[in-house]
C-alpha cells in the first residue's frame, strides 16, 4: 500500500516487487481485498481485475467487486533496484 501511495506504483507490480524481495509473503484474502480497494480508491482503477491476474486474485470477495471497476495500470511505474518496469494490465 505504501508503494502505491508514496510511489503511484500499480498494485501488480507493488505485489510482484514485493513477492521478489520477500518470496515466502503470503497476504490472506482479507488484506487482499483491502489492497484491490485501496488501488481502486487511489488511481480510480484495478491492476488486478483481469483474467490474467491469477489464481490468487481468484477469490469470492474480489470477486463479487472487481467487475464494477475500470482496469488499468499504465499509469503506474516502479522504480527499484535500478530498473523501471511499468504496470502491466491483468
């Protein structure tokens, strides 16, 4: 959340940077619900919404809320480790 905030960094590529620093994190889907919302009431869009996004995102919460939500994710880049990856839409 502080990435997407601090940073404007989409929550896929926050969630991504984050799984290659720490590969053992494992959000449950309440505190993943929380962040799609906090992306959504951000930037106005989900990273997240698409069939793309995987199984994880792939829960009854999310769900039930993702389809009433414009995707996006182009606006969005992450500066780290002396790379710049932008936000993929999924």
């Amino acid at each position: 959340m502080h990435l997407m905030r601090a940073h404007k960094v989409c929550l896929n590529q926050a969630y991504k940077h984050i799984k290659d620093v720490r590969p053992f994190i494992h959000p449950n889907e309440g505190f993943m619900h929380q962040m799609a919302m906090f992306e959504i009431e951000t930037f106005g869009w989900t990273s997240v919404g698409g069939p793309k996004a995987g199984k994880m995102w792939d829960f009854y919460q999310w769900n039930s809320e993702r389809k009433g939500h414009p995707r996006g994710g182009d606006e969005g880049a992450l500066l780290g480790r002396g790379i710049m990856e932008t936000c993929a839409i999924l």
